[in-house]
C-alpha cells in the first residue's frame, strides 16, 4: 500500500469530485482514478459508491478515514524528523584517503578547509586504495581522495583529477645510485628495496615496473611502516619507491635523495565521488580541493 493511494482517497473524501480532488493534487482525473484502483484492489472493497451523480463513501471507506489520516500523518512526521537529522549532518563531510595521509598534502589540504568553512567538520578515514571505494559504494564516505591508478572499474565514478605525480626512488645520498644523472629500474636490479604496507598499489607497480625491466627485485621488510624504511634509509640501508608528494614531504632531510625513474608512468592523485548528483558543499569541497593541489603544484615547480 502506498502513501499516494491514501492521499488521493482522502482528498476524493473531502471534495467528493473527483475532479476537484485531481486538481488539488495537481494530477489528472484518469492518474488519480488509477490510484484509487489499487487501493480498492489492494484491500478488496470499494470505497465509494459512484452509481449516482453524487460521491458517497461505502462502509468499508468510512472505516479506513481515521487510520489512513494516522498513517499519512505518521508518515509526515518520519520526513520531517529524517529531514532534522539531514540538518545535523548536512555540515559534515566524510573521505577516505590513503594510509599516511598527510604525506600527500591531504590533511593539509582538509585542514585549510576546515579553516575556511568552519561550519562544516570533515571526517576522513584511512584505507587502502582497494578498501576506499567499497567504502564509497555503501555510502561509508561522501569521497575517496587517492591515486585513481590503483582503482577497478573507474567509469562507475565520478573522477576530478587533483594532481600529476611521478614515481620515484628514494635513497640516502651516500648510495652509490645517488650520483646517477639518469635513473632506469634496471640499474637497481642489485640494490635491497623495501616497500610499506600501506602502499599496496605502489608495490603492485613496482613488480610490474621491475618485470617489465627484467628483473625481480630483492625485497626485504615489506610488512613495515614508512616510519620503520625511513630510519633504515637514513642509514644508508635499503631502497623505497613511492610517489613524489610522499618523497617531497615525508623522506624531506638532507640524508635523503629521490629521483624519477625513468620510462615509469606518472600517476595521478584525484577525488571521486559516487555517480549521482552532488550537493552544493560536495561540490565547493571539489572546488576547494582542486585549487588547492594547484597552489600545491605552483610553490613545488
């Protein structure tokens, strides 16, 4: 049974014509006609007598008057309070980004907006790539903020870009392969390589990247956080690969060199939405995110 069966019932009621009650609900006399057919067939009686001119309600309509104004009223006050709930969270934004996420700008860059909007509070979550979209899909999350590489089946989103980022290997500046005016991953094939965790799309690209090269690379702790490679690289020990954002703001001291590596694809850095419709604050956050990451490439280059 349907609320618009009920509400078409009830304004036949009060105008006794149907053409009256059509008008009123700013429908057409057969489209309301039609509705009072289902709510007869669905309850088995018929709610008014039409054999004459006049409009007359049945026993069985007079019966249903009082229960179909509680249930509509029921109804419109289940609006009205899911649409106060929608008012405490209309100023709350959610995200998932990447594990680590402040070593790609992002919490720097949710954090201006916060300053800026302070009526809206944003809630980020840190996933791996492959989890951030299965939190996007069940409406854990209004965005995912990410590397759009690392992302199955793309066309089911909305994609913004936010910035073009390259591939890198991070060493300590006293590594032989420092000195290196070009960088190719063949000339690693030797070298340790550690990768993080947390890091799963970039350690996927790196295999693929080795085996295109022609190598399998020699791994070691690769069930560690960046914290842990950081300080064994500080000591000379090990290689990473990961994106330039990272390199340039996390492996930032003097002990510390990344380089390109040549013939490595870049990869881009983006947001994603679901693909529907978007609020007016979805789209300022967009907004707000990508003339941020342009600033952010401005002051780099």
């Amino acid at each position: 049974m349907k609320i618009a069966w009920l509400k078409c019932f009830l304004a036949i009621e009060k105008y006794r014509s149907f053409s009256e009650a059509a008008e009123s609900l700013f429908l057409s006399q057969s489209a309301l006609s039609k509705q009072l057919k289902n709510l007869e067939e669905t309850l088995g009686v018929q709610l008014f007598d039409r054999s004459t001119h006049t409009i007359h309600l049945t026993q069985a309509g007079e019966k249903i008057i009082s229960p179909a104004q509680r249930m509509i009223g029921e109804h419109e006050r289940m609006l009205h309070d899911l649409s106060d709930l929608k008012n405490i969270n209309k100023n709350r934004l959610s995200l998932a980004a990447p594990l680590g996420m402040s070593y790609y700008h992002i919490t720097d860059m949710v954090i201006q907006y916060e300053l800026t909007h302070p009526e809206t509070i944003a809630e980020t979550h840190e996933k791996e790539h492959n989890i951030m979209l299965y939190c996007l899909n069940n409406h854990i999350v209004d965005f995912c903020i990410g590397y759009s590489d690392f992302w199955a089946e793309q066309e089911r989103y909305n994609i913004y870009p936010l910035y073009e980022d390259s591939v890198v290997i991070v060493m300590n500046r006293s590594h032989p392969l420092a000195n290196m005016e070009e960088f190719f991953l063949e000339n690693a094939q030797n070298a340790m390589f550690c990768l993080p965790r947390e890091e799963t799309g970039f350690f996927q690209l790196f295999l693929e990247l080795c085996g295109a090269a022609g190598f399998s690379p020699r791994l070691t702790l690769s069930d560690v956080r960046t914290s842990t490679i950081r300080r064994y690289i500080s000591h000379g020990m090990r290689l990473t690969v990961t994106s330039e954002l990272k390199a340039r703001n996390y492996f930032n001291g003097p002990e510390f060199k990344y380089v390109s590596i040549k013939n490595a694809p870049t990869v881009r850095l983006a947001l994603a939405t679901r693909n529907e419709r978007l609020c007016p604050q979805q789209k300022e956050f967009i907004s707000h995110a990508q003339k941020w990451y342009q600033k952010k490439k401005e002051q780099i280059l």
